[in-house]
C-alpha cells in the first residue's frame, strides 16, 4: 500500500505567532484518514514549529534546502542543518524555486543526493508550464523533469521519494487540473519510472498532485487511482479547509 500524504507548503506566509496559532488550531483538528500530515513553515520558524508539533502527529518539513553541506553560501541552509532541529523531509524542485530563483534539474539533482546522504526524505516537485501544455509537450517535459534530477539514483532512493505533480499553471489560480488530466499524469509519471525501476518501485512511490486543491475538489482528485494525496498551498493557511483536505481520502 502506498502512503497517503497531505502536506501544506505555507511558502513565505506566517510569521512567529501567525505559526504558533496556526498550529495550534490545527492540533485541534480531528484526522479520520490514515494520511501523512505535513506542513512547511518558512525556514525561520521550522524549530518552533517542531517543537510545537511535538506528539501531535503532523510532520514539520522544509520548503528548500542548498546542496553543499556548509561553506560560503550566504542565507541558505543545508540539510544537516535541517536535521539537526528535527526536521527529516524537505521539498525540493517547486515551480516557484524553478522560476523565480533560477533553480535547474542539474541544482536539484544535487540537492536530492544531498538530502538522500542525509538521511532526508525528500518531496521532489515538477510540472509542465502552461504553454507546454498547449503544445501537447506535458509529457515530454515531465518526463525529463523526473530523468534529469532523479535517474541517475538507485532504486532503493526510491523509499525515501514522494513525488508531487504540479502544474505550473494551476499553482494558486484557482484553476485545477481535473481529476482525469491528474490521473493521466500521475499514470504516466507511474509507467516512467516502471520503465527505468521496475514496477516495485513505480508501485511503491507516492505521487502528490498540487495545484489550487481545495476541500471542493480534493476528494474527486483524491479518488483517481494514481493519486497519493495533495502537496497544498493557499488551503493550507486555513486549519479547517487542511484538514477537510487530509478527511478527503
Ligand atoms: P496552491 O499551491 O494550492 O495555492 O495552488 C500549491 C503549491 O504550490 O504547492
């Protein structure tokens, strides 16, 4: 059985006492799934988050991390670092780092073996641009998103992967993937690895599909067979509309 994961992604949303109150209206939330619960708070309150998540259940996880262990690289931090607050999975190649901060498949590759080394797991992202999907080119470039930052691992790195389907343009406007385009994605990115890995490991990887999920649409999404759960931004913000999410399987 593959795991079902919910992860709320708060990019640069929450201050201090906007996370503690968010997390504390979230422990008052009741679960009635076997889902994984996950949020990324901003790196500056991940080791209050930690802390404040203590017992209750919902893994805190980063939004980023740089691939070097340490060294002159100013304002970034590594995965050791991450580790050393009790922080054990971190996203890694969303469309937002990708456009807005330059980031390659080359960078992410090394930022996978970086997290891999240290024992992290990781939630690797990836979509097709509008435009590319215009073109009839979604595969293709899906395809290679996945080859050229992952396939040169092992299989057994596999164990420590979730994927996450997002499609540049339903990322925060409002429009979705319907639940067939996911599917037909999340079954394509299945059959790419099965092609490389074989079908234990396409059998056992989670693939989260993101992209305005909301408690409206997430159950029909959640339902397709190829779908894992749901990597979740704007609707994480809101403990009731999380947790309707992660209720939704
Ligand atoms: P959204 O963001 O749910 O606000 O569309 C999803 C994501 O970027 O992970």
């Amino acid at each position: 059985m593959r795991k079902q994961i919910v992860a709320g992604n708060w990019k640069m949303n929450n201050d201090a006492a906007q996370t503690e109150a968010l997390i504390a209206s979230l422990k008052s939330q009741e679960k009635t799934t076997n889902a994984e619960v996950m949020i990324a708070p901003t790196s500056v309150n991940l080791s209050q988050a930690v802390k404040a998540t203590e017992g209750s259940g919902i893994e805190v996880v980063a939004q980023n991390m740089h691939f070097a262990e340490n060294g002159a690289y100013t304002g970034e931090i590594s995965a050791s670092m991450l580790k050393s607050i009790g922080v054990n999975t971190v996203i890694l190649g969303h469309s937002e780092r990708r456009e807005y901060f330059n980031e390659t498949d080359e960078m992410l590759a090394k930022k996978v073996d970086a997290a891999l080394a240290n024992n992290m797991r990781v939630i690797f992202c990836f979509g097709e641009e509008l435009a590319d999907r215009k073109a009839g080119n979604e595969e293709t470039v899906v395809g290679n998103q996945i080859k050229n930052a992952l396939f040169h691992l092992g299989a057994d790195a596999f164990e420590s992967i979730v994927l996450a389907y997002e499609p540049v343009w339903a990322i925060g406007t409002g429009e979705t993937a319907s639940p067939e385009q996911a599917q037909d994605m999340h079954a394509f990115i299945r059959k790419t690895l099965n092609d490389k890995y074989g079908a234990a490991v396409a059998d056992s990887v989670s693939v989260l599909y993101g992209g305005s999920v909301k408690p409206a649409n997430a159950q029909e999404i959640f339902s397709k067979p190829d779908v894992d759960g749901g990597l979740i931004g704007g609707a994480s913000l809101k403990a009731d509309d999380f947790f309707a999410i992660v209720n939704a399987f």
